[in-house]
RNA sequence: GGGCGGGUGGCGGAACUGGCAGACGCACGAGACUUAAAAUCUCGAGUUCUGUAAGGGACGUGAGGGUUCGAGUCCCUCCUCGCCCACCA
C-alpha cells in the first residue's frame, strides 16, 4: 500500500493557506532575501518543464524561510500578448476573460504543487492597476527624451501582423510564431535604450551572480567596437565618404572603398553618368532580396562606381564600389577596404582585380599569404613614418595622427539598437499619446491615466481592433481642447516585464508604481531563476528599464538581479516538453498519479537545475518508492520495541547528511547530490534498524524529515506530526552540524604502488605516515609488490591514502 | 568563421583544491514472501581475462600525446554534440 498522498497533500496545503505561512513580513531587522521565477505566461496548463522553475524556486524558498531570512517569494502573470487575442478570434471569448480563466487554473495547479508563494502580492499585468505604471512611465520616459516616434525600417510579421523589436527577431524570423519577417518602413516608438549602451555593458563585470555564458551574449548583442572614423574626400567633387574602421593600422593598405547598397551617397555620386542605370540595378537587386537569403549570401558582389576617392594620409586615389556585403545598420554604412588584412576585402578585391597592399608584415613567416588575408598582429611596413612598429601600438599611433591631423576622429559603436515598443495589436497597454491636428502630438496628461482598453471591441482577426474602435480612438486634445485620435499602437509585452520584479515589493500601491521605500528595502532580487531564453530580451530589458527608473528618481538600485539561475529545459523523447511537440507531462497528471512530493523530488532529484533533465516515467516511480519508504519507517517508530546500541557511526553520518546538504543547496543549488545524501542516511538507518536504542532512531528520522521537508514538503508535514509535533514543520530552524562530531576513529585509507591501487588498511585517524608504511609492508596483499624492490620514496595523503614507489 | 558549454556503465547522474572512478537512483539479474503475479524485502552487478572456488590480473571517464609518484580533473593536438553570435568594417 503506498501512501495517501491526495489526502495528505489537501489537508497541508489548507493548513498553509489558513494559517498564512507564506505571507512575506514586512521590512524587518531580519536578513532580507528576494527570490523570484520568471512569471508565466498564463497560457492554461502547465507541463513539467514550468513546474521544475517554480520546484527549483520553491525549495530554496522554504530552504531559506527555515534559515531566518526574511523572504520575499511572490508570483504573477504576464498577462498581456498575442496568445490571448489569438484565443480571442478563435474561441469568440474576451482576451480578458480568457487570461483570467487561464490564471485560475494555473494558480490552482502551482496550489497543488505546494508552492509556498505568497498570493497577496500577485501581479497581473494586464489589469488597469498595473498597465496604468506603463503608462505612467511611458510619459515620464517621453518627456525625458527616453521614448520617441520616428520613422525607421522596422522588422514586421505577418503573421503576428506587428513590428517586432530586434531581439525579437531570431534567424530572420519572429521569436514568437517563427514567419519570416518583413522588413518595412514604419513611424514607430522607441524606447532608448542606446542611452544606456555603456553601462548596461559596464555593469555587467559587476553581474558576478550570472552565469558567464549570459554575460557574453548581453556583451555581444551591445556589441561595443572602438574605432576611428576617418573622412575619405571624393576625388573631383565636393562628397566626402565617411568611413568606420576598428583597424587604423591598416590605412595605408587601403586600396579601394565600398558603400552598402542603400547608402544614399551612391545614387547621388552616380547621378547623370553613364553607370546610373547598372547602379540602380545592382542596388534594386541587393535591397529587395530578403533579409534571411541576404545574410545566408556570402558571395561577394559589387560594382564600380566609375568615380575615386583620395586616401586622406597618402593621396592615393581608390575606386569605389557599391556592394552586397556592406550593412547600413553598423557604422556609416561605408568601409574602406584593406584586402592585405581583411578576409572579405580580400575575396573582393580577388573577384575584381583590386590590388592588394601589404602594409602588416608576418612576424612568422616573410612571404605574404596570396591565399588569404593576414588579419593577425605584425609588424608596420608600407605606412610610412609607421613603419617598423608593432601594428597594436601602431593602432593609437595612427589614431593619433588622423585626429591631430583633422582627418577624422576616434568614435565608438555599438550594435545595440533602440528598443522598439509599439505593437499593432489590442492585447497590451495602450500608449498613451493623442494626435491633435493642431498642436501635433500630445502625450496624455497624468490624471487621465489609465488610458483603458475599451472592452467593447471587436475580434475579426484582421486589422488592430483598437484602431477600429471609434470610441477609443476619438478623444479631445488636451492641450487645445479640439477633435483628437488616439495612438492605437499598444506596447510589447517586454515592456510589462521589464519592472514586475519592482512591483512585488509594493504591489497595492496607487500612487506611483510602487514605494521607493519598500523597493529599496528588496531589491535587488537576490535571487532569479529562469529559462535561458531571455538571456538577451527580458534580462536586458529589465536592467535597462531599472536603470532608467532610477534616473527617474522612482529607485536607488542600478542592477534588478543579483544573481541569475537558468534552469535547462525538460527533455522527453529528445526534445523539449511542449505543446506543438506533443510529448508534455502535465502537472494534473503526475500530481494526479503519484501527489506533488513525488514529482519535486523527481524533477529534483534527476538532474542538477542547470543541465537539461531528461524525463523518465520510471525515475518518478523510484522517486515515490523512497517517499513510500520513509513513510513507513515513520510510521513504524511507535511499534519499535528497539535495540539497546548506540550507533556513533550513524551519528556522524547525520551530521556529516546535515553539512552535505546544507552545502549543496547553499552553495550550489546541488538539489540532486543533496537528496541522494538523504537517501544514504535513510539507508544507514534501516541497517541499523532493529539493533538501535529508539531513542537514537527516532532522533535520526526526525532529522532525516526536516533535512526532506524543502523538498517534499507536504509528506514531511504530516510524518513531523506523526512524531508528534504540533507545530508546523516549516517553524523548525534548518539543523546545524558539529563539526566534531564528524571525526572518526578508525578509517580506511588506499596503499598505492607506483600510484596503483594495491590494497586498502584500517588505521587509527591520526596514524602517522611511517607507522601507516610499516603496516602496508606487514599487510599481505602489499607485501609480495614490495619483495626484492628499493622503496625510493611514499607519498602521503592524510586521511586519503598512501602510496610506495618503488624502483628495480 | 568566432565564442561558450558538454562527451564518465544499459540509462539519469556522482567524484572537494590532482589522491581508492562509477555515490545516489533507474533499468537489469538472483533469491525470499505468494497458488501465481504485482507490491515489498534481501543480495548482486563497469568491461574483460583467469581460477572448481575463495580470489587474482589486465583494461577502463570521446581519440591521441604530454606533465606527475598519481590525471575524469592540468597542458597540447584532434574528433564529436549542443547553444549563442555571425559579411559588425
């Protein structure tokens, strides 16, 4: 008979909730501790591979609560999105209707896990109480200079039927639906975050709580590069071309130049001469190719522009081409080209019988590469006064030079671009702007706010419904008091993500977006866990965000996280747990099948938080056996009619349990390592069993549930009251171990003979090295290695081993 | 092309700072209980050679080299899988 864990598992999660448990104190003398789940998309029914988030959060939360942190462990959903409008024209329901079902079972599920959140903090982002904040910030980011409209190329999906900001796009498609996305030119928002580009990459040496591997992509998605940008005059004519180059040492090998083909110089240059119409051709073919098959296109291709241009340190005169592999995003959208030392210009200059100039020699070898560019460090050669010095130095020097000169300047770029906001669609905060044809655009004044969605929409699933929504859409100006339209454009949903965390700390509040007191007193969250899939899109927005609210004066906190969790993914039949794969193990079920303890240990228990876990129908059994297992030894206390012995051994494995995993979930979040030592200790009491002086026996298994009860808490609850203790068993202080306790007398340490394991001898701990040789020699396993063999030396290990080397 | 992770029994995974590889669990095998099965309990087990047996030997952490008394762990070369970035001037 295996346990009843439905009706264990009911009766303490009521006792929880009514008893309040989990509700987060206020500010108080104890240490704080935020912890915090990325929130979920409420999208209906969870599958396993959200709950191992919210598992993983869950015991360290209840892990923390019994060391005496104050902690703050809320919940909530992001709200807002596409899902819910989807759902909206398919199943003819309101998206708020929708979502607020959605939420309902959901919450409901995370109820049945035992998650110990608090609920009185819930933050729902599609309802006005925090949509309002958006809009609030909104206008404060606008008046700032933060937000703004302009008209820009912009990546466009058509499923989604909205612009999509550049870290939404991934590989050319749309991060959410994954269609290939248009490029079009749309008047857009912006939030920018380029303001920010510097110390969002600065501060990221301070993240030393993340995991490295995040780190480096937020690096390389700001892409910093420091360069020199330097003026090339076009020879006859008063153009200048304005180049980037993170490569001054190169300058004087250049020996032609090229412009992107939506460069608007090279229309203008070629106006009225003979190669206007193959130009136009040439650029017509490269801007309509798509984006996906322009960047999969490695094959170089240009055309000359029948003009030259004068390299302003030696007067030399160099063609200019128009090319494909030349982007206009990334500096000038105009590079000169140095086909000796870079690996793209050299495949060009190849294809169109460019000369190539060497001016980087090969420290290693003399010959210059006529197979490909020598991009590495070298020595100066052809560069003039330059000449002779290492091309490092080299790099300042010219930049020197070049600035003294007047030829150009140092400058610096970053790839990052600015956020873009808007959306085309119903499901997200209105932006909170009115178009007056009088006085232009106005942003709504602050007591109008919120700016509701009008629920009286229409679903047709074609078009923004907001914008159909006459009702919505009229409004008077404020300024002049006229006729006016409203901005309907509503914002990402990355945006409502961007401060949740902030909102926790003061979730009721109803004058600003939250209290500066109570954020100061909780942030930073402590700790984060989350999917790795928000490396660069919700982990770098937030930063962004919290750092423009501080310079709003809203916080004093810089960095939202101080340290980042990322759990891998739960794999089933090789791919990751999701509804389109259709290979999802629903919470229901388990819960259903083996209760919420079963599943947490498992999901624990299968693989360190960090590494993908793959799911293993039989790994769960074997999880409930064990829970079975200490049931029934709790159960099975009273009838101990007992031993008498009193085990020392099993007393330092207790305490030696109590430091492992103590350490394990501390130091490492090494849930796996520490319940396998539950495991160990379980063993070593059931060996014990039945000679034990139950005294000693009901200590240790009141000691194996406390060190359990993190992770299985509802079975530990009710095994802590069957051995009869009426308070709950979250209210118990995490054990601690006594080190001296650990000290055995006797142990056993390995002989080696030339670092081969020949036999193993029991000593007394603190036996010393020549006492420990003179044993090993007598032992007769060792002995006959040792017959007719010089010892030349022994090495020594305290406590681990010994081991002979011998010669002849 | 660049960067970051991995590669350990049949499987998931352990192994502090270079010190007895394979903890813990799953699956498996044998036995006990049972009319039988399931459940439960006990025991076994890296591979291989050898021995009637107790036992003993060799090999073994993707491959090959190196450092060391000693390498899963450090160094070099390479293979392979995954992820991220990628014509970024």
């Amino acid at each position: 008979m295996s346990y009843d864990f439905k009706t264990i598992e009911k009766k303490w999660q009521e006792y929880w909730e009514e008893k309040k448990l989990f509700k987060s104190t206020e500010i108080s003398d104890k240490k704080k501790f935020y912890l915090l789940e990325m929130f979920p998309y409420p999208s209906g029914k969870l599958h396993m591979g959200h709950a191992r988030n919210y598992v993983i959060g869950d015991t360290l939360a209840r892990f923390l609560r019994m060391n005496n942190y104050n902690l703050l462990y809320p919940m909530g959903y992001d709200a807002f999105g596409l899902p819910a409008e989807n759902a909206a024209i398919k199943n003819k329901i309101h998206p708020d209707k929708w979502t607020d079902e959605c939420i309902k079972t959901m919450t409901e599920q995370q109820k049945k896990l035992g998650l110990s959140y608090d609920w009185d903090r819930l933050v729902v982002t599609s309802k006005p109480e925090y949509y309002r904040w958006n809009q609030w910030v909104f206008s404060k980011f606008y008046e700032k200079g933060l937000a703004y409209k302009k008209l820009a190329p912009t990546n466009f999906c058509p499923k989604c039927e909205t612009v999509l900001a550049n870290e939404q796009v991934i590989d050319g498609k749309c991060w959410r639906c994954e269609s290939e996305v248009e490029v079009k030119n749309l008047e857009q928002w912006f939030y920018k975050i380029t303001d920010y580009a510097e110390e969002l990459l600065a501060d990221l040496d301070g993240l030393t709580g993340w995991p490295e591997r995040v780190r480096i992509m937020q690096r390389n998605w700001i892409g910093k590069s420091e360069g020199l940008s330097v003026i090339f005059p076009v020879k006859n004519s008063a153009q200048k071309i304005e180049i980037f180059t993170t490569r001054p040492d190169t300058l004087y090998g250049v020996t032609f130049m090229t412009f992107a083909a939506e460069h608007p110089l090279v229309i203008e240059l070629v106006k009225g001469t003979e190669k206007e119409t193959e130009i136009k051709k040439f650029i017509n073919k490269i801007v309509v190719q798509k984006r996906i098959t322009r960047l999969e296109d490695k094959e170089k291709e240009g055309v000359f522009l029948g003009k030259y241009a004068i390299n302003p340190l030696t007067g030399e005169e160099i063609p200019i081409y128009v090319s494909n592999f030349v982007l206009m995003e990334y500096g000038t959208g105009a590079i000169m080209c140095v086909p000796a030392h870079d690996q793209r210009d050299f495949e060009f200059a190849k294809k169109y019988n460019i000369p190539i100039k060497q001016v980087i020699s090969n420290p290693n070898n003399s010959n210059p590469d006529l197979e490909q560019a020598f991009t590495d460090e070298g020595i100066m050669v052809n560069s003039q006064q330059f000449n002779d010095l290492n091309s490092k130095e080299a790099i300042s020097k010219i930049s020197d030079y070049v600035e003294e000169k007047k030829l150009g300047k140092r400058v610096v770029h970053y790839k990052l671009r600015d956020w873009l906001i808007s959306r085309q669609r119903y499901w997200g905060t209105p932006i909170p702007i009115i178009y007056c044809e009088k006085c232009g655009t106005v942003p709504g004044p602050e007591k109008d706010l919120p700016v509701l969605l009008p629920m009286d929409v229409k679903f047709t699933g074609e078009g923004n419904p907001l914008a159909k929504s006459e009702s919505f859409t009229k409004c008077k100006c404020p300024k002049c008091k006229g006729d006016a339209r409203r901005e309907t454009d509503t914002m990402d949903t990355f945006v409502d993500s961007s401060w949740y965390f902030e909102r926790y700390c003061d979730p009721k509040q109803n004058k600003f977006p939250f209290d500066k007191k109570n954020v100061s007193y909780w942030m930073p969250v402590d700790q984060y866990i989350g999917g790795i899939e928000h490396a660069v899109l919700h982990l770098l927005y937030s930063r962004f965000y919290t750092k423009a609210l501080r310079d709003l004066g809203l916080l004093d906190c810089g960095e939202p996280f101080k340290n980042l969790l990322c759990q891998g993914m739960v794999v089933k039949d090789g791919f990751k747990m999701s509804k389109s794969k259709g290979n999802v193990v629903s919470v229901d079920d388990m819960v259903g099948k083996y209760g919420a303890d079963t599943a947490r240990l498992f999901v624990l228990f299968a693989a360190p938080p960090e590494r993908d876990l793959d799911w293993s129908d039989e790994g769960v059994a074997g999880s409930f056996r064990f829970l079975n297992k200490i049931y029934k030894l709790v159960g099975q206390l009273k009838g101990h009619s007992g031993g008498t012995d009193t085990s020392e051994n099993l007393e330092r494995i207790k305490h030696l349990t109590i430091k492992k995993v103590t350490g394990d979930i501390r130091e490492e979040f090494h849930f796996n390592t520490a319940i396998a030592a539950i495991m160990e200790f379980y063993n070593e009491i059931t060996v014990q069993h039945s000679t034990l002086n139950s005294q000693q026996l009901k200590n240790s298994v009141k000691m194996l549930v406390i060190l359990l009860s993190p992770f299985a808490p509802h079975i530990c609850e009710e095994m802590w009251q069957i051995l009869g203790n009426n308070e709950s068993i979250l209210k118990e202080k995490w054990p601690v171990w006594d080190e001296t306790k650990l000290v055995q007398e006797k142990i056993i340490i390995a002989v080696q003979i030339n670092g081969k394991l020949r036999g193993q001898i029991e000593i007394k701990t603190e036996t010393g090295e020549k006492e420990i040789l003179e044993i090993a020699k007598s032992n007769d396993k060792i002995k006959k290695y040792l017959e007719n063999k010089k010892i030349i030396k022994t090495i020594f290990v305290p406590k681990k081993l010994l081991n002979i080397v011998i010669g002849g």
